[in-house]
C-alpha cells in the first residue's frame, strides 16, 4: 500500500456507529422482551422465552462485531467467491427434507444438528461481499444478473418474498454505484419489478395482502384482520402512547407481535414521539454508514459498504412503511428488534465490517 494513503486513513474506528448499533440492540431486546411476553407464556409456559434465546444471540453476535471489527476488510474480497457459492449451498439444502424444516407453509430453516438458522440472513452478508467484489474488478451488468437470479430463484422455492425484495435492494444499490451504464441499470429494475409483481398475482396469499392494501377495510375479521390490528395498536398510542408494557395489541389480537409486526406494539406503548426517537436512531445509524461508504478506501469497501447499509436500511423502511401502511405487508423483519438469531447475528457481523472499514476511512 503507498505510504500517502497510509498518511491519508484514520486508524480509529466509527465510535458513533457503534454506540448507535449497542443502542439499538438494547432497545430492540427491551422491545422484544415486552410483546413477546403474551405468546410465549401461551406457548411455552414461560413469558421470558423468547427474550432469553434472542440475548444469547445477541451476544454472541456483539461478540462476532469486535471479532470482525479487528479482520482486514481486505480479507472478504479475497474469499467472496466461496462464501457466495457457500451461502448457494445452503439456501439448497433448506429445500430437502432431513435438513430443511417446513412452517407455515415455507421452508426457511436449516437444520444442523441442535443449531437451526435462516441460510437466507447468511445470503445477505454473503451476496453483499460478491457484488462487492464485482464492482472492483469492473464486471458488466449481467455478471451481476445472473448470480442475482439463482439467489432470487433458491429463495423463491422457499417461498420468501420478503428477504427476495431485501436481496434485491442490496443487489440493486451495488449495481447502481457501479458505474454500469445507467440504462442497464433502469431496465434491470424495471425487470426485477415485474417479475416481483408476477410472484405476487400468482400466489393466492401475496396477491390477497396486495389486494387488502388496494382496498382496505373490506373483510376486517379476514383478510384485513392483521392490517386493522396494526392501525388500531399505532392509533391507540396516540401521541405519547398508553405506557410501557401496557400494550393491549400484544395479548394475542396481533398476529406477528413479536417479529415482523413489533413495531406496532413499540408505537402503541412509547407514542407517535417514542416511535420518532426511534426511527431518528435508525435514521442517523443510516447516516453513519453513508458517511463510511463515501469515505471508504477502495471500490470494494464502498461498494460493501453501500451494500450493507442499503440492506439493513431497506429492512427497516420496509418493515415501518408496512406498519403505517404506506407499503403492503411484506414480512420483513425490523433490524434489531424483531425477534430472531440469525437476523440478529448478521447484521451485528455487518456492523463489525463497517467498522473495520471506518478504520481505514481516507480523510
């Protein structure tokens, strides 16, 4: 590496985006802790359950963060290859029998042993590192289309339309600042629209949750059930909320309280100016790893970098915009504070490597 550049980088890592993520991390497991309490004590017997695996995750996954805060993010281009091909592997072996598990009606878990997990949150990491790879060596557009597809197409057989549309936004904010000519890029998104527009009219629950979006307040006790729930908890919170832990949403009248619907829960007990203070913490976290992304040091690093933020960004807008009903239920998880391990985990790794990447951010 010349020595002018190593004059140029800071060696200090992004101390604001890892107070940031510690913070959300907290909240999240607070948040978790609270709206699950209801179905886990239906469930298990025990109204702790859920907050308690999701702690262990937690910290295995902070643990994970340092761990790669400290790795050379020089050492992910280096392997992007097999980790990419690695990650194809499992979103394969979720389709077959003995490994893969089948609920509610989609196999999404892999089954090793006693450790079970999402392959698909590993996708994310992995697909953001491949593309990244991509665009440094200056690939053309279909050397990101075609890997694109077989990602798209294994999580499809799945079936996951929400973690499809979040690969998407990883795969498609990579492509953009890749230097691919632009047409390419506006066909490339119109293209992957449509054919996420097909998926959804040719599968009954997809084009039923579009519908309920189009024409809301149809069926309240069917199929606009879960979007009603979700309006009556944000608009039982009112401006200050009805106090913490007293959400009457998360006794069983809201499907999906502890995962894709948590915020709904955390609106309804912290106000319209709890729920503000928490997407301004999501919203400056975004902001931090911009900052990060145009001050990396090499192509790679702002293309990883871009890619990171635009998943873990992604999420949560889509996950909120659902909430409120700007966008229709899609079933993507809230960074942070969903409850699950393997979402959890992978973005705590994501952060470890945007750190690492702040240490050698060019002044």
């Amino acid at each position: 590496m010349p020595k002018t550049r190593i004059k140029n980088q800071k060696k200090s890592q992004n101390n604001r985006l890892l107070v940031l993520t510690l913070t959300l991390t907290v909240l999240g497991l607070i948040a978790l802790a609270d709206a699950s309490a209801p179905i886990a004590l239906s469930t298990f017997n025990d109204k702790f359950y859920f907050v308690k695996q999701q702690v262990v995750w937690g910290l295995i996954g902070i643990v994970l963060m340092f761990v790669f805060s400290k790795v050379s993010y020089t050492f992910w281009e280096k392997i992007a290859t097999p980790i990419f091909f690695f990650s194809l592997l499992l979103l394969a072996l979720v389709l077959f029998p003995g490994f893969g598990a089948r609920a509610l009606g989609a196999r999404r878990w892999l089954f090793l042993g006693p450790i079970s997990f999402q392959p698909s949150e590993f996708t994310k990491l992995a697909l953001a590192i491949y593309f990244a790879k991509l665009t440094s060596k200056g690939k053309n557009v279909l050397s990101y289309l075609v890997p694109l597809g077989i990602v798209a197409a294994l999580i499809m057989l799945q079936p996951d339309l929400g973690t499809m549309i979040s690969i998407a936004i990883i795969a498609m904010s990579q492509v953009f600042i890749s230097g691919i000519n632009l047409l390419y890029f506006i066909i490339s998104s119109v293209g992957a629209g449509l054919v996420g527009l097909v998926l959804i009219l040719i599968s009954d629950y997809r084009r039923q949750r579009l519908l309920t979006y189009l024409a809301r307040s149809q069926d309240p006790l069917g199929k606009d059930y879960h979007i009603r729930q979700i309006l009556l908890g944000l608009g039982s919170g009112g401006m200050f909320g009805v106090g913490l832990g007293a959400s009457r949403q998360k006794y069983l009248f809201l499907p999906e309280a502890a995962t894709d619907s948590i915020f709904a829960v955390v609106a309804e007990e912290v106000g319209f100016v709890g729920a503000v203070l928490i997407i301004g913490v999501f919203l400056f976290f975004i902001i931090e790893g911009l900052k990060i992304a145009k001050s990396a040091p090499d192509t790679f690093s702002r293309s990883l970098s871009v890619g990171l933020v635009a998943w873990i960004g992604g999420q949560t807008f889509l996950n909120i915009a659902s909430m409120v009903a700007l966008v229709p239920l899609t079933g993507i998880p809230l960074p942070f504070f969903s409850y699950g391990g393997s979402s959890l985990t992978s973005v705590l790794v994501a952060v470890g490597i945007l750190l690492n990447i702040s240490k050698h951010e060019q002044r």
